[in-house]
C-alpha cells in the first residue's frame, strides 16, 4: 500500500444501489456483471431487503425498500433509482467514529449498528463529503 492510501479507509467495501424491485434489478445485475447474487438479507432496522454480487474486493448492496416511509423509499420518491451511499472498510468502527466526530462530520447513528452481510455499520451525513451517504463498515467476527 502506498503512503498516500488512507490509513482509516482500507478499501471500498461496497457500494449501495436503491432499487424498486429485487425481483427486476437482481436478473439485470446478474447480467450486466456475469454472475450471481450470493446473498440476500433483510435488515429490520433499515426497512430494507439488500441483495449482494462480487466484484473484486468490492461488493455492489442493491436495496430495496420494505418500509413506505423507510430511507430508501424516502429516496426512491426523491431521487430515484441509482446510486445510495458508498461503504469504507474500516479496522476500529469505534475510534472512527470518534475520529470523524472530531473532525466535525456528522454521524448518524451513535453506536455501530447491525448492518447487513456481517458488518457493524455507521452512517454519515452526505453534507460532509459532498453530497454522498458515507457508511463506515467493520467486520462483526
Ligand atoms: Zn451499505
């Protein structure tokens, strides 16, 4: 790794697609991508059914709403399908949100929480990195 990789970040874990239907945008992605969803989870505090492909070390979350006043139904009714936030790899959820918290970013949630796939999550606020929902992500081993 170079000297000026971020020594917080370790990668792009995933990035998050609002979606209307899985049952449209799996079978799309499967094939814009050429392979298969391998996972799919729904994740009761979010009011959301995600769905997982591969690519690389990355991931692509499509998300579906199951709430009509859910975070991504707010979203789809704003903005439409498309892209929804970007997910860092971080080591230590804690000391990051700590971290970020210092630095005058906005969390959104102030415990990690159950995320999908896995993962400790936290949220961002999109004002503080130019318009896009940040989630920090930590593997809950
Ligand atoms: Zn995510």
């Amino acid at each position: 790794m170079s000297d000026s990789a971020s020594p917080y970040f370790k990668k792009i874990e995933h990035i998050g697609i609002a979606v209307r239907s899985l049952e449209e945008a799996i079978p799309r992605y499967e094939r814009l991508m050429g392979s298969r969803v391998y996972k799919r989870e729904v994740v009761e505090s979010e009011g959301v059914e995600t769905a997982f492909l591969q690519c690389g070390p990355n991931k692509i979350e499509l998300l579906e709403s199951r709430r009509a006043d859910g975070p991504i139904a707010l979203f789809l009714e704003k903005r439409g399908e498309g892209m929804h936030h970007i997910a860092y790899a971080v080591e230590d959820i804690r000391s990051e949100m700590q971290r970020l918290n210092q630095e005058g970013f906005q969390l959104l949630n102030n415990e990690p929480k159950a995320g999908a796939d896995g993962k400790w999550v936290c949220f961002l606020h999109p004002r503080g990195a130019s318009g896009v929902l940040t989630e920090l992500c930590q593997d809950r081993d």
